[in-house]
C-alpha cells in the first residue's frame, strides 16, 4: 500500500472542507446581497449556487478500462467546484415610484435570495464542514496510535 493511498482519506476529507467553506462564503454573499436592486450587470442581484462533482482517479489501463483497485487508483478522490453559477428564478416585483431603480411604472425588481434558503443553505453546509473536520481529526488520532504501536515494536 503506498502512501499515497494511506493518505486518500485525508485527501477526501480536505476537498470537502474546501467545497464546503466555499458555499458557506457563497450564502453569505447572497444574504449580504438580499436588497441589492442594481447590480454592475443590470437589473437585481441574482442569487448565486455552488455546483459540486465527485473527483474521481482517471487512471486507464492500455486498453482503455478503469483498472480494479482500491481508493487512490480507480477511486474516488473527494469533491470539486464545478462552478458557481446564477438561480434565474425571477425575483419578486414591488411598487415603489420613488425607488431610484422603478422603470416608468414604478416598479422595482428584487432579488431571487429567499433568507431562509440561504440559512438552511449555511446550516447544512456548515454541518458537512464539520463532518469533514470530524473525519480529519479521527484520522489524525488513528495515524498517531499507528505510529505509537510501531514505536512499542523496536
């Protein structure tokens, strides 16, 4: 077994944690953006969503078949970012003449963000990222018993 496969686990767990404070980040902003009815773009904020893929090894053997093996050689090796892209579900549309961005009939675009989405958004991202964190720490604590009984062998 190499090392490299030894450490898959941890690989795993950090891309999780990287994916996962990433969408936290990305709620945020929408929640900061809520009220936003001018964007640089035009028109409201749009609310923004992480897109997640599983990463996967993409070793081929030479007649072009995913070899059998373990985690490390055909396996998966965590998550990644596909994107980031923007919700075009239509905000809602108010009447107010004197906002400075009402068109000629005194309506307003708003933004798409619903807080409620985006908190459940924070809380379940911020429980995976725990996960993750949990998943490194377990790892960590069986590395130095390994290391420990290795140690008691000479």
């Amino acid at each position: 077994m190499s090392m490299k496969q030894i450490l898959s686990g941890m690989d795993i767990s950090s891309s999780g944690l990287t994916a996962e404070r990433l969408r936290m980040e990305v709620a945020a902003n929408n929640i900061a953006n809520q009220r936003s009815t001018r964007t640089a773009q035009g028109g409201p904020y749009q609310r923004q969503q992480v897109t997640f893929a599983a990463a996967m090894d993409q070793v081929q053997s030479a007649d072009g078949r995913m070899p059998h093996g373990g985690a490390g050689v055909n396996g998966l090796k965590g998550v990644s970012v596909v994107g980031i892209s923007s919700d075009q579900t239509p905000g809602d549309v108010i009447h107010d003449p004197g906002h400075p961005d009402a068109d000629a009939t005194g309506h307003v675009r708003q933004s798409n963000v619903n807080l409620s989405h985006e908190m459940v958004d924070l809380v379940t991202a911020s429980r995976a990222y725990e996960a993750n964190l949990k998943s490194l720490e377990t790892f960590r604590q069986m590395t130095e018993q390994a290391l420990s009984l290795l140690r008691g062998m000479r």
